[in-house]
C-alpha cells in the first residue's frame, strides 16, 4: 500500500510541475506591421528657381550685344509615379512663369542709341522620369517635350529725325532633359531639388519694323529671321503625394 501511494504522490507532482510550467510560457507578442514607405501614387506641388538663358538669331540693325540673360522662375506640377523595387517610374507635367531676359544698351561714346530686349514671358514641359529609391530618397533623371514664349524688341533711341523699332514674339519648343533629388521628409511631403536643360530647336519668326521720321518714310515692314534659345535652369520644389492609401507595411511575427 505505501508503494502505491509513493507512486501515485510521485505522478501527481510530475503533473503539477508540467502544468505550473505551461502556465508559465506566456504567448509571443504580436509585433504591429513596420511602415515601408513608397513613391508609388500622384502628386501635385508647386516650385521657384534662376537660371541662364541664351539667346541665337535674333538680328536687329546696327546690334551687336553678348546674348545671355538671367532671371527667376516660378511655377507648379503635377505628376505620378510607379514603384517596384527600388525602381521608379513617372510622368510629370509642368508650366511657371519666367522672369529670365537679356536686356542691352548701345551707345555711341556717351549716348545710348539702341535698346535691345529678349524676353522669356512662360514655360510649359511633359516629361517622363525614370529614379533609383533610396526609402524615402529618390535619385532621378527625366526627358520630354518643352515650350516657351519668348519676345525680342529692338529699338533706336535719342535717334533725331529717323527712328525704327524692330520686335517679334513666338512660342519655341524642343527638347527638355533634367536630373534631381527627391526626399520624402513626410509620408505625403517631398522636397526635391533639380536641374534642367531646355533646347529650344530654331523657327522662323515674323519680325516687324517701324520707321518714324520727320520727313516721309516707307511704312511698316516684316521680315523672317531664324531664331532659337536655349536656358539651364535651377529649382527647389514642395510636392504632396497622394500615395494611394498611404505606406506599404511588413507584418512581423
């Protein structure tokens, strides 16, 4: 009897050890899901820089003049992009307006005789994009369509008897190509800082001038001149992204 009642006393501890250490043994904690950010989704933003701009063909009478100008931008975008990877692909669309011009006084010793000015009144561009993500840092490049409205003026002044007047103004367009960085300094706030070379290709522009005198003159006359320009330009932007239900997310287990 003594044997059998050891025995018994013997599994009865066995079984409360056992259930006492499973008691003990706690379940793992559930880790919430980490954020991962991505590019993917639509955005819009606005953005101000300066630049240089060149100027090629414009021939007014007697003008001779180094034909670079400078002057600031300002303006918006709008645009989306595709993530997979750390690839980035995208599609933006931009216009600003441009303060950048080359504005020329000649003189004859002291006295000016002719004003010449070239303005740049407005951009628009369509680019694709194409970026290495870094998380919340893209590296990128784009390339795409560009136009401009640029004006040229040319004028004789403190001319006595015989003064003219030469202007024109057309919209050019050509080639745009850029690189820039991107960060995401917010899940739906980005800065970017970019530079961008626009080609504006050659056309032919219908120049007028006018002649004012004190004796009889020929009236108004238009000429074609082949003219082109081109810019490099530098910006700082602020984009808001709608990035499609906000940051991707990893479950940890």
């Amino acid at each position: 009897m003594k044997k059998i009642i050891a025995v018994a006393a013997a599994i009865l501890g066995t079984t409360s050890v056992a259930s006492a250490a499973d008691l003990a043994v706690k379940a793992r904690p559930y880790v919430a899901p980490a954020p991962v950010f991505t590019w993917t989704g639509c955005y819009v933003g606005v953005h101000a820089g300066a630049g240089v701009m060149h100027d090629q063909g414009f021939q007014a009478q007697g003008s001779t003049f180094d034909r670079h100008g400078t002057g600031g931008l300002a303006g918006g975008q709008v645009g989306c992009n595709y993530q997979t990877g750390m690839l980035v692909l995208g599609i933006e669309g931009e216009g600003f307006w441009s303060g950048m011009r080359i504005n020329v006084d000649q003189f004859e010793g002291n006295t000016p005789f002719l004003n010449t000015t070239i303005k740049n009144r407005w951009d628009y561009d369509v680019a694709g994009r194409i970026g290495v993500a870094f998380d919340r840092a893209l590296v990128y490049g784009k390339a795409g369509w560009a136009a401009g409205r640029f004006e040229w003026n040319s004028a004789f002044v403190n001319c006595g008897n015989f003064c003219s007047t030469t202007q024109g103004g057309a919209t050019l367009d050509g080639l745009l190509i850029g690189v820039g960085l991107e960060y995401a300094f917010l899940n739906n706030w980005t800065a970017k800082f970019e530079y961008d070379y626009l080609g504006f290709g050659s056309k032919n522009v219908a120049f007028t001038t006018i002649t004012t005198c004190s004796l009889l003159c020929a009236g108004p006359f238009t000429q074609l001149q082949n003219v082109s320009a081109d810019k490099h330009i530098f910006k700082v932007g602020l984009n808001y992204l709608f990035n499609f239900g906000g940051p991707a997310v990893v479950a940890k287990y």
